[in-house]
C-alpha cells in the first residue's frame, strides 16, 4: 500500500502512470486531473470497527489521503454513521479500478468492505 | 514533504499567472495540458479564477475583488455590462435567470459561465475602469473586508477607508505577499458598531482609543487567528496591541511576514493562521512579531468599543445595514436586501441607474450579502424608496427575506454537498407566508451553507444550517445539520449545532415548531440567542421537530452529481460540451 494526501502517486503499475490526488481540502479525489470521487456519497460500509452496527450508512464529509493496492484506488474517509451517529475515520475503502491506464467506479451504492487498518 | 499545491506554487505563482491565463485564453482551453489541469486551475484562482464542477467543463466562476465592499460611481455597471455579455452559460436558473451576480459574505461579487477566452476581454475592461480579480481567491491577501459605508457612518469612530485602500494597494500584486501558506482574510473596522466582522478574519483590525504621549489617539487593536471553515471555527485572538493609523500598513505586512514564513505548508488542513496561533498562543505570536517582524515598538492593546457592536449580534440595534440610515454629512444611505446575495442583471444595471440618478452613483456591498446606494439627499429620498425596484430589494423586508444567507451551493462548487441558494430562496418565501415571530423581533438570520468551509458563515447566525445528507424512506436525500444560537458582538458565540440531518423538505416545518416554542416559552424582550444561551442541547433539539408541511423541495435528490440541478436533463451524460474557443 502507497498513501498520499494532497500529494500525486505515480504508480499503480510499473508501466502506468496514474495521478490521484485529494483536492479541494478534502472534498475530491482527482484521478489523472478529473475528479471522480467526492464527499457527500453515502457508503454502506462494512467495517470491523468504523461504528457498531452490522453495516455502517456512513456519509463521507472529507476524503483524507488515497492509496493503491495492486489496481485498486482506495481512500481514508472521515464520516458518520447515520443509523447510529458514530463519527469516525474508515480504513482503506475501494473506490476505483485503474483498467487500461483508465479509472473505473467501483460500485459505491453497494456494499463496501474497508480494511481495518487505519 | 510539501504539498502538491506547495510545489505548484513554487514552479508559477503571483502575478506570472497572469501571462499563461491569457496564453491559454488565446490558444484555446483545450491546450491546458491534461496531465496539469489540477495545477493551473489552482493557479488560476490567484487570479479569481475557479474552475466550475465537474459535469460544468471549462466554465470558470469570476470574482471580483471590492476591497471594503466599495463601488465608485460607474462601476457596477461595468460589473452589471460584463455580466450582461460574458456570464451566460447553458444552464438556466429557475429563479434568477440567464446572468446575474452574486454579491459575497467578504463583500466582492461573483459571475458564473465565463469562459476562458472571454478572460483578456474582461480584465481589459475592469482594469480600465479601476476594477479587479487579482488575489480574490488563492494563497494570499483576499479582498479586505469592513464596514462598508467607512467614511459616511454617522456612527464611526475613525474613517477606516484610507487604511484599507493604503492595505490594498500595498498587498495587492506585492511579491513578498503573494505566496501565503494559505488564503488570508483581512478586516478593518473603524465603525463601532462591529460590522467589519472582525472576530472571524485571519487579521482584524478593530477601533480602539490609546492613550499616546498624554493624549488619546484613535487606532486599531489587533486580533489574530479567527476563521469558520473545516468543523475547526475560531474566533480571532486578542494579541494585545494598539496600532495608530499610520502604522498600520507595517504591522499587518509584519503578520502577514509572520504568516508566510512560519505557516504550515506541509499540511494544508493546518495551514491556516488560525492553527498557528493555536500552537503558540497570542504572547508568543506577539513576541515573535515585535522580535522580527516589525522596527519599532508595538503599543499594547487600547481601549475598545466591543461593548457597543450590534452588527450580526441577534439581539439590539443594527444588526445588518439594511433601511434608511442618516450619514455624516446629512444625506443618507439605504441598505436594501438582496435575498441569498443574487441579483439578476437588469436589476443590477438598473441599481446603477437609480445610485446615479438619487445618489452619488456608488454603491457599497455589506458582508450580509446586501447593496447599499449612499448619498441619497433627504429632498430625494421619498422618491428612491418609490422606485419598482425597491419593492423586490426592499429597505425594510420580512425577516426571514432580510436574515438569509446562502454560499453558492452544488450549482457551480465543487465543495457543496447542497443546493443552496434558491433552496433559501424557497425557505424565506414559506417562512414569510406561513410563519409569525413575535412582534418585537424584527430580525431572525438564518444562514445556509453547503458544506464545512461554512462560506455562509452558518456559525454565526440565529438558525445556523450546513449541507448533508441522510436518507428518506430508503432514499439517498440532501440534508440539513441545524445549529442554533451563534452571533458575533462583545461577546461572541458560534452556534450549537443540536440537531442532525434534517431531510430538506422538513427544514422549514422545523424552523416553524422552533420559532412557535420561542414565542411561547421566551421571557419578557427575551432574545432568540439568549432564548437558546439558557438550554441545553437536548431541550433545544426537541425544540426544533422536524416536520413536513406543504413546502415542498424540488431539489431531494442528489444535486451533486448532476450536471446542473435546474436542467430539464440533468444527468452527468447530458453535460454540455466544453465551450468552443471564440
């Protein structure tokens, strides 16, 4: 896992460059100069230990870095819960593929797995 | 390790843009390189530049910069011309129509859909009638704030005009300055009356009396460190220094100094000046300041008048500008509402009309995003407060039309989690229709923001309301967080936020319930802020119940990832195409 906030990553693949940046103090993750995934989205999130419940419906207020593991574009994100109020910060959660150099959405309106590493 | 936005400042910044903004606006939009579109669009905003949103593709918001608010006679029309020619897009504004300007809650204006082309066209034409965007965005001296009718109150203390225009020409396009860690918002205040908002700027300076060589002179004390945006608000602090009118330039480019060489550039959530007074305290921040920052020795702080401000304090007199108020010189100036701050162009052109034919022909923006037309003669006033146009920008609005404040919004910002400003639009005229406050209270503010960089200065404010979004009936909807409470004054107080993700569609019912629990339940002349200052924030979250009614919200839906809300098809696929060069 490589992270950056508010800085460029170079690499997702030795023979492709992607650019992924957070932007706009938080409220975007640009890839390659376009922004593609914002605050506001609202996460089903299942994660160990974000909140108690079984599946956390986190809203995202602010990206805080991204990272890549293999192709996988992944985020920290501050938030809250909203079925129980808990405010924290997530682990990794995918939100994009790099295919063929280009970013892909993951699914985002289903249900999202972080890692518990924060 | 330095910021990305750290390194593209270091590469091109300051003034220099300016040559490759006019580069790209001759060769077309599309030759800014893909792989550097994040760093000059960041540029750009040195410029009063931004980009629009996504699904919005090389349109720019324009922001004229007005330092304290001032319009010299003929330049709102200039302002109202360009407006009329180059801020037309493809998108329509159900309520305001093709053009307009906003007017800012830091007293400048801004344009929508200006296309870079149109940019050398613009900045020819603002130039040379003494306007300009240069600084009003980005890393450095933004347009300095006051009261903005210094030098005609009848209620000053000292004539703070000569300051800032001395601040502003010095800070403006100075290259030691122009490369701050972060934006820095400066206010200088010479009224008593608190209007210059000095609490929630980065530098303020307020009026104050000292007593120098057996006399008292009137001067500034100086705060540092107030701010409202990223869930991390401040109010500036008291760094015990008086400073003569004379001086000033010196002591605000030392802090300004200060600033850029011992801000944080490595983490831009910490780089405002806010955190660094955090860190070391207002003795260690003066001490560092008269140490190496400035060549004579500060006086400490003189005796202030916070005791006296009433501007945006919920309670007392003059909490805004707008009305008929008499100036010094015996004529008047009136204060009309802009609702949310927008003003469609033919109104403004035909403002600058009636400001020529009653007044002097200036005009004058205030931070609570009205217009205020000066030198009205008593013989003429009769016949201005007539005038059509004044029925729509009234002097003497409900207060639910004259308390609203409203940012931009998922229209044209990228930040915004919410429509904003025709959703407050909408709040006002339900509330007018549907709700009373108690006969003595004539003003109630309620401010709408999008999201945390708090824009509208939410905090602030009697109802304070802060884009989010929850879900309804399963459904993904845009919401409100609802504080209460805040205002500025001597003793100022951000709003309690006590109630959370409020549906849209169930803000107004909520205000009402909360509005009819005040009535019922306040003491004899009780204000609202002192009403929420004696309970705590569970009484005051049952207080606001959230209901639906009969108003209904148009805009549930995720206006962020539409291309533009008021579209017939608003989908991200229906986007216009990049605008052609021309």
């Amino acid at each position: 896992m490589t992270a950056v906030r508010d800085g460029v990553l170079r690499c997702v693949r030795p023979d492709v460059t992607t650019r992924l940046r957070i932007l706009d103090d938080g409220a975007w993750l640009s890839v390659d100069d376009t922004r593609r995934v914002s605050v506001s989205e609202l996460w089903r999130l299942e994660s160990a230990d974000f909140c108690e419940c079984d599946l956390a419906d986190l809203v995202v207020e602010n990206l805080l870095e991204t990272g890549v593991e293999g192709r996988t574009v992944q985020v920290r994100a501050y938030g809250q819960c909203i079925a129980c109020g808990a405010k924290s910060t997530t682990g990794w959660v995918p939100v994009g593929r790099v295919v063929d150099g280009e970013f892909v959405d993951i699914d985002r309106e289903g249900v999202l797995t972080s890692t518990s590493d924060r | 390790m330095p910021t990305d936005v750290e390194k593209w400042k270091s590469e091109v910044y300051g003034n220099e843009i300016r040559e490759h903004l006019f580069r790209f606006a001759e060769e077309g939009y599309e030759t800014i390189p893909d792989d550097e579109r994040d760093a000059w669009f960041e540029r750009f905003k040195w410029w009063g530049l931004y980009h629009q949103r996504n699904g919005q593709e090389g349109y720019f918001m324009m922001r004229i910069g007005t330092p304290n608010g001032r319009l010299e006679p003929g330049q709102l029309r200039v302002v109202g011309e360009i407006a009329d020619e180059y801020a037309r897009g493809p998108g329509t504004n159900p309520i305001f129509g093709d053009a307009y300007a906003d007017y800012t809650t830091r007293q400048a204006i801004q344009l929508h859909w200006i296309e870079l082309s149109d940019v050398p066209a613009i900045f020819e034409k603002l130039e040379s009638n003494g306007l300009s965007t240069q600084q009003a965005c980005g890393d450095s001296w933004r347009n300095i704030v006051g009261n903005p009718v210094a030098g005609k109150d009848g209620q000053e203390v000292i004539d703070a005009w000569p300051v800032i225009r001395e601040l502003n020409e010095t800070f403006k396009g100075d290259d030691d300055h122009s490369n701050l860690p972060r934006k820095w918002k400066v206010s200088v205040t010479g009224s008593a009356d608190g209007s210059g908002q000095g609490d929630i700027n980065d530098l303020a300076f307020e009026p104050a009396y000292k007593e120098v060589e057996g006399e008292d002179v009137v001067g500034f004390n100086v705060r540092v460190g107030g701010g409202l945006a990223r869930n991390e608000p401040r109010f500036a602090r008291d760094i015990d220094v008086w400073v003569a009118p004379e001086r000033v330039p010196d002591v605000a480019g030392g802090i300004s100094a200060l600033f850029r060489d011992n801000g944080d550039r490595e983490d831009r959530y910490n780089a405002r000046v806010k955190f660094l007074v955090d860190e070391w305290g207002p003795e260690k921040f003066r001490e560092t300041l008269q140490e190496e920052y400035v060549d004579f020795e500060l006086h400490t702080a003189g005796r202030d008048v916070r005791e006296e401000y009433t501007y945006n304090t919920g309670e007392g007199e003059r909490n805004d500008l707008v009305g008929v108020h008499e100036q010094k010189d015996g004529t008047n100036f009136v204060g009309l509402n802009v609702l949310t701050g927008r003003m469609g162009v033919d109104d403004v052109l035909e403002l600058a009309d009636l400001a020529e034919e009653y007044g002097s022909g200036e005009v004058r923006l205030s931070q609570r995003q009205n217009v205020i037309v000066t030198d009205v003669p008593d013989a003429d006033l009769e016949d201005f407060l007539a005038e059509d146009l004044l029925e729509h920008y009234s002097p003497d609005p409900s207060p639910f039309m004259r308390g609203s404040i409203a940012c931009t919004g998922t229209e044209f910002c990228s930040l915004s989690i919410v429509e904003t400003k025709n959703r407050q639009v909408r709040f006002a005229r339900w509330l007018k229709e549907n709700v009373d406050l108690p006969e003595d209270v004539e003003e109630f503010h309620i401010h709408l923001s999008g999201c945390t960089a708090s824009c509208a200065q939410p905090q602030i404010a009697d109802v304070s309301l802060r884009g989010m979004k929850t879900r309804k009936d399963g459904e993904a909807v845009e919401a409100l967080d609802v504080g209460l409470g805040g205002g500025l004054g001597a003793e100022p107080q951000f709003a309690r936020w006590v109630t959370q993700r409020v549906p849209v569609d169930e803000v107004p019912g909520a205000i009402a319930n909360l509005i009819e629990r005040f009535a019922a339940e306040r003491e004899d002349g009780e204000s609202f802020r002192a009403f929420v200052d004696r309970h705590d924030d569970e009484e005051l979250d049952a207080f606001v119940e959230p209901e639906e009614t009969d108003y209904e919200d148009p805009m549930m839906h995720n206006t962020k990832m539409t291309w533009y809300p008021y579209a017939e098809d608003d989908s991200m696929d229906a986007a216009p195409p990049t605008p052609a060069d021309d």
